[in-house]
C-alpha cells in the first residue's frame, strides 16, 4: 500500500513538476525512470491522450515516482485517476464538483486559479494550495508576486508557458513551493525514446532555485 502525500509533500519534492503529454504506454516507465534519476520525482500526466490512464499505472511502478494526474476537469476523471494509481490531482481550473470529489475521495489537490476572486472560491472550499495557471500569459512572476500579498497562507506551483530561464524569477517568491512545465520532456524527444537527454533536463531542472 502506497503512503497517502499531502500535496503539501508533493510540491515540495522537487522544484519542477514536470507537465507530461504520453502518446504511447511504452514511453511510461523509461521516461518515469529517466525523470526520476534526474532527482525530478513528482510527475503529472495529463489527461489528454488514450494512452494516459494506463501511462499512470505503468509509472506508479517505477521506483522513487510519485505520479499524479493532469488535465483533470471533473470527479469522473479524478475517480479514474485515483484507480489508476495517481496520487495527486491538478486541474486547470477549480469546480465546486472537483474540490468535493476530491474530499470525498481523500485526494491530494492542486487546483487553477488566475485571480484573487479564484483563490478566495478556493479558500472557501477548504483549498490552500493552487496552481496558477496560465502563468505566463497571465502576468507572469509580476503578477502572482503582486496575488501572493494579500493571501499569506496560500501557496503556489505557477505554471503554464514557463521556461527553465524564467522558472527562477517564480521560485524566488516565498509562496512558490515548485512550478510546473513540459520543457522537461519535450514529445519529440519522448518519440525518440532519448532518455539521457530527459535525465539531463530533469538534472538541470531539479538544481533549480530562486533568483
Ligand atoms: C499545460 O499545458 O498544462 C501547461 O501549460 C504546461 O505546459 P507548458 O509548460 O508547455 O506551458
């Protein structure tokens, strides 16, 4: 039986949760392996192909991985994530039907928010731990530093159009515990199964810090 992890646990593995998009199951293991010897442990896979839900059991396998579930938009697909073996949660978005399945369920949520009104539906859904999303286009590491001010409890994992260059300027804000990107496992490199070259981004990424 897997430990169940706060999200807390879980954004705080490693600076950079890296946004996964798997065409094939066959890619699962060998890139969980390749992330995860990088020292980059914490792995969201999105619910965005037919290959996810499977891709999620095959790299709960894989030692040292924490896996979770991307891209979730309702109770439905958080259910058939949690039966797959994902063991957090992140959503785009914040519904009152997700917040409550995953209560129901006992799943570690990181739920979106873009505004200081978003974070306050969070805040009154029991929810202290967000991802803001889309990072970038949203204001970038200016914007979430001017949101953090008025909500010091709450804590963040940005993401969304962030670069292993403007990755530092987020983790540099006390409130950002990790951020979240897909740079670390570009498709192109996941179809040609160059696992080194995902081992390294995921080093690189995993030495990360706040400038
Ligand atoms: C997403 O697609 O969920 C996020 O935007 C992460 O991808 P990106 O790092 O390419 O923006």
């Amino acid at each position: 039986m897997t430990a169940t992890l706060s999200i807390d646990a879980v954004m705080a593995l490693a600076p950079v949760i890296p946004v996964l998009v798997i065409d094939d199951v066959r890619q699962a293991a060998p890139l969980a392996e390749a992330l995860v010897a990088g020292g980059i442990c914490a792995l969201e896979v999105t619910l965005r192909t037919p290959a996810a839900l499977e891709a999620i059991t095959e790299m709960a396998s894989v030692p040292g991985a924490v896996v979770g579930a991307g891209t979730v938009l309702n109770g439905a697909q958080l259910d058939a994530a949690m039966k797959a073996g994902a063991r957090f949660i992140v959503s785009p978005g914040l519904t009152e039907g997700l917040a409550r399945s995953a209560a129901n369920s006992g799943a570690p949520l990181l739920p979106g928010v873009q505004t200081a009104t978003d974070i306050m539906h969070g805040l009154d859904l029991g929810l202290e731990r967000f991802k803001f999303f889309p990072a970038e286009s949203s204001g970038g590491a200016a914007a979430l530093k001017a949101l953090t001010g008025p909500f010091g409890g709450v804590k963040f994992c940005p993401t969304g159009g962030i670069t292993p260059e403007t990755a530092p300027h987020y983790l540099a804000i006390p409130q950002v515990v990790s951020v979240g990107g897909s740079w670390l496992a570009p498709r192109d490199a996941v179809a040609a199964g160059a696992w080194a070259r995902i081992s390294a981004l995921a080093r690189a990424a995993s030495d990360l810090k706040g400038m």
